[in-house]
C-alpha cells in the first residue's frame, strides 16, 4: 500500500472530511470541523514530496510550472478524493477531500422536503451556495442522480475536477473536467450547447462568460445546476448580477427572474451530540413576487418574502436554525453562532 493509500485509508476509518499535509507539523484531519494531529510524527519536506509524488503519479511535474495542481482520484481501493497539491515556503503541501463512495440517496441527507422536487424540473437554473465543505457537491450529486435514475435525459457536468462519477441509469452521463476535457468553464458550456444536453452542471458560476451563457442555457430549455460560494439567497442575485457592467445589470436582472427556479443555501453545523455535523438550509423557490424583486434589484426584501412563501417551500436561515434546536439537532449556541440575525435566533432558539 502507498503513501497516499495509507493515509486516506486511516482518515477513512477516523471519519475524516479532510486531510491537510504540510511540513513542520503532522499529518492533520479534520473530524466534524475540526483538525486533529495523526499521531506526533512531525512532516519534512521530503515527507511532504512524497506524499504528493505518490498521490500525484506524473501529473506531478506539472506542479514546478503552475504552483498547484487539482485533482482527483481513487485511494486505499476505494476511497474518492479530491486533491489540492501546492507550494508554500518552498515546500509542498496537500489538501485531500474524501468524497463518499456512493452518491447518497436525496431523502436521505437531511434537506428540506421540497428540494426533492428540484429533480423534476423541466429548465431554469437551480444555485446551490454556501462556503467551501459545506456540502454543496453532494446535495448537487443527489439531485442529479435521482435525475439518472428515474427520467431518459442526457445530463453534462463541467467540473473542476470530476469528484462523483455516475453510473449511467435511465440517462446519457457526460462528465466533463477543466483542464483535462476542456479549457474552461465558459468554453466548455458554449461547446455543451451544441451536444444536445437536457441537464447541465456547472461545478462553479465563477465569471461573466460562464454565467452568460448558463442564463441563455435556461432560456432555450434546459435545466441548469451551479454553485456559489455565496451565505443566502440574496447574496446569490448580488453576485450573479455585479459581475456585469453596469451599463448590463438590468437586463441581466430581467433574464435572470425569468429563468431562475430555486437557490438553496447551506452549511454545515455539529451536531447537539458532539458526534458528527448536520444541513442547515435556506431554501428560495421563486414567485411571482420575488420575480419583481429580482427584476427591481430589490434584493434586501427578499428575505422577508421567504418568511411568508412558506407554503412554497421556501425557508430563511435563521428560521430554520430556531426549528433545528426545537427539534434538538443543534445546540442553541450553535444556532445562534452560525445565525446571520442572532439576537431573532437567540429569542426564539428555545
């Protein structure tokens, strides 16, 4: 067994999410949020190199001329992980994500009832935000395989890089990775628009070209997932519509109240236990009313819209985080700590 098998192999049976390697400190995993030292061996530099080679195999070399390198691969016989190999101090340092092995059922991780109707969406564009590890890839792996298990569709992801590999159900799965099966993000979308798609999934909605081309994706019939790095709904707008000029911000409002369906927003929390972290969600299904709000640039008063559309399904943070410590899922200090409004959550958390 390697270097890399080895490690990924015990950060398994550890329950890790996370492995990080740097010299001048053991090896570190990161259970239920938090970094644990891997025994006292203290990492050297030739420690680190090793690793990575091992990890890396002949992609490796690419390192010296970029300074990182993304990946991803199969370790310890089975163990999907994603991969950031960099520099720092002249040193090599590793950042190792383990993925699950098999794509979890959507009823099974926790999420509110009604993001189990994102897959039968016929087009529009469905946002998946919330901060790095927060489970964003596999609520957007669930959805997309409840899509190949049940409808006759032909799905495309652009991924950078390719973490769940699907296995071909009812649908066409083409997945595609940066670097590897194309440029980038806005050139591989331009390209999945003359390969016949019906589902297309944007690992990340990073820049104007990319988020261009995935509004007129939606408006020509398609269904359409991506990925922020945004805390709510109203943030996803904001940031979708400032990355255009000025001059283009209006029309670009007007398109994208026309074809956006939901956003979902998540992170996740410890768990009231100790063991293990739960899905904290907001959830926007959008109306006729936050249509106008989007269309007006309006997007403070959302918030409070989602407050009274609960019938629809939609659900604000804080809501949800006064509902989880009723249901003792969480703590009150946790909610309150991860609440954006936290004196309401700290009322109301009992």
């Amino acid at each position: 067994m390697g270097l890399m098998d080895t490690i990924v192999s015990q950060a398994e049976a550890a329950r890790a999410s996370d492995v990080h390697i740097a010299a001048g400190v053991p090896v570190r995993f990161r259970v239920d949020g938090k970094l644990v030292n891997l025994g006292e061996h203290v990492l050297s530099p030739q420690d680190c190199e090793a690793i990575a080679r091992d990890a890396a195999g002949e992609a490796y070399e690419s390192i010296a001329k970029m300074g990182e390198l993304d990946m991803a691969g199969t370790y310890a016989g089975h163990v999907r992980c994603r991969l950031n190999i960099y520099q720092s101090m002249r040193s090599v340092c590793l950042a190792i994500r383990l993925l699950s092995n098999t794509i979890p059922k959507l009823d099974t991780l926790g999420l509110p009832k009604v993001v189990q109707d994102f897959p039968n969406y016929q087009k529009g564009i469905v946002i998946v935000t919330g901060e790095t590890g927060s489970g964003k890839s596999t609520t957007l792996a669930s959805i997309l395989n409840e899509i190949n298990l049940t409808q006759p569709d032909h799905i495309i992801t652009l991924e950078d890089p390719v973490e769940y590999v699907y296995e071909p159900k009812m649908c066409s799965i083409d997945q595609r990775e940066i670097g590897r099966d194309t440029i980038s993000y806005s050139e591989g979308l331009r390209a999945i628009l003359r390969e016949d798609p019906d589902v297309i999934l944007i690992g990340e909605m990073r820049d104007l070209d990319t988020i261009e081309t995935a509004l007129t994706a939606a408006e020509t019939g398609h269904l359409v997932f991506g990925t922020l790095h945004t805390q709510s709904a109203a943030d996803s707008i904001d940031r979708l519509v400032d990355v255009f000029p000025e001059g283009r911000q209006r029309q670009i409002r007007l398109q994208l109240s026309m074809v956006l369906k939901a956003v979902l927003s998540q992170q996740l929390l410890p768990k009231a236990s100790g063991k293990g972290r739960v899905v904290a969600c907001e959830v926007m299904i959008v109306n006729h009313a936050i249509r106008n709000l989007i269309r007006e640039g309006k997007t403070p008063q959302i918030e409070n819209t989602l407050a009274t559309t609960a019938e629809l399904g939609s659900i604000t943070m804080d809501n949800m985080l006064v509902q989880m410590v009723r249901q003792r899922l969480i703590t009150r200090e946790t909610a309150i700590e991860a609440a954006r409004d936290r004196e309401m959550v700290s009322k109301n958390a009992r």
